[in-house]
C-alpha cells in the first residue's frame, strides 16, 4: 500500500523559510505532524442524495487552513501537497483508470484569484495518482452557465436553487477514460457536487463517485 505519509518530505521540503501552513510552526510550508494529521483517515461524508462522497479531511483547524492558505492566500507550494490528497481521496473511490472532473470555477474568482486553484489540484493529483500507478487523466467536461454569486451569505435552500442549472457540458471535445471521478477542493453543502454529478449523469455519463481534498463534517449544522 502507499504511504502516503511519506510523500511529505519529498513535496514539503522543497519549499523552506516558511512557516507551516497548518498550525504556523516555522520550517516549511506543511509541518510533518500537520501531514499526519491531514493523511490520518479518509472520510465518508453523505450527501443529501444518499451518495457519499470521499475526503481526505475535515474541513476544520489544520485542514481548513491549509486549504486557505493556498485558495484565498496563494500559497502555490502546497499544491503537490494539495494534490495528493485528493489523489489519496480518489483511491477510496476507484482503484481503476480514472478521470477527474472538476467543479468549474466561478468566472467572478477566477478573475480575481488570477488562477484556477482547483485546476492546478487536480492536475497534480492525476500526477499523485499516475506515481502509485493508476492512470489517471483530467477532463474540464462542464462549465458554469451563471455565476451563483456570494454563496456563503445564502442559506441552504436559496444555494441549492442558485445552483440548480447552473452548470452545462462544454462543446469541446474531451478525452474521457476509465471511470468518472467528480472532484472539489472542498465540500461544505454538498449541494455543489451534487449537481455537477446530476449534470453530467443526465448528458449521459456515468459517475462513480465524488473526491475532495476537504469536507466539513456530516454531523452538525452545516450539511
Ligand atoms: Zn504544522
């Protein structure tokens, strides 16, 4: 089996005089004890659907910040680290060929980030993947058709209805191979996802199961 707890110190390392992006501790952007944490267990989070979808953790404390720091704050270096736990996550959906869709970005942040922070993920999560030896490959199949706007500010049912359609299969030819895998950086409603596997299900695709990097916890609040 791989260890993934390993993979640390070849990606970590890389990148010094930083401090750790989990709890601050100064070295490198991902402290060792941060990446134990992280690649600790895989979670089953259950979505309102029934479907279950894969994260590699809590989207809480060290793994929130985390993802943060490299989202919000541009912190580049952890997107090997990034990547590889979504490819950890993916490993709890299919051991087989796989492609990954992303979640397509909002138009407004992707302006405003200058970059696609998920895009790059996956890209290295399908090189995590490829290093373990399953193939792997990615494919852009959906596009946003409206931006949903300032989604943290509306409740659950008014995001879920925000979402509804709000997504649409490109025109562009797409290599597809093996099984599809839906994946996000982070889950949080789960609404998202959701609908991107309904989208792609009704053009005809067959989705075998949902990965992130992160989700927030089934039980509490926030679904
Ligand atoms: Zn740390």
């Amino acid at each position: 089996m791989f260890d993934w707890r390993a993979l640390r110190t070849d990606l970590a390392d890389l990148v010094l005089a930083r401090s750790c992006a989990g709890c601050e501790a100064p070295g490198n952007v991902l402290c060792a004890i941060c990446w134990a944490y992280l690649t600790r267990g895989v979670h089953a989070r259950e979505l309102s659907d029934g479907a279950v979808a894969h994260a590699s953790t809590n989207y809480l404390g060290i793994g929130k910040s985390v993802v943060i720091a490299h989202k919000e704050h541009g912190w580049h270096a952890l997107t090997p680290m990034l990547g590889a736990l979504l490819a950890r996550a993916v490993t709890s959906v299919t051991a087989e060929t796989v492609t990954l869709v992303p979640v397509p970005p909002h138009v407004n942040a992707l302006a405003r980030r200058g970059t696609d922070p998920l895009a790059d993920i996956v890209t290295e999560a399908t090189r995590a993947l490829r290093a373990i030896g399953q193939s792997a490959s990615s494919a852009s199949l959906l596009l946003r058709t409206r931006d949903s706007g300032a989604m943290k500010l509306l409740g659950r049912e008014q995001r879920r209805l925000a979402i509804e359609s709000s997504f649409a299969l490109t025109d562009r030819p797409m290599c597809i191979r093996g099984q599809i895998v839906v994946v996000d950086d982070v889950i949080t409603t789960g609404i998202t996802v959701t609908e991107v596997r309904r989208t792609l299900e009704r053009a005809g695709w067959q989705v075998a199961g949902i990965a992130a990097v992160a989700t927030t916890p089934m039980r509490g609040s926030r679904r």
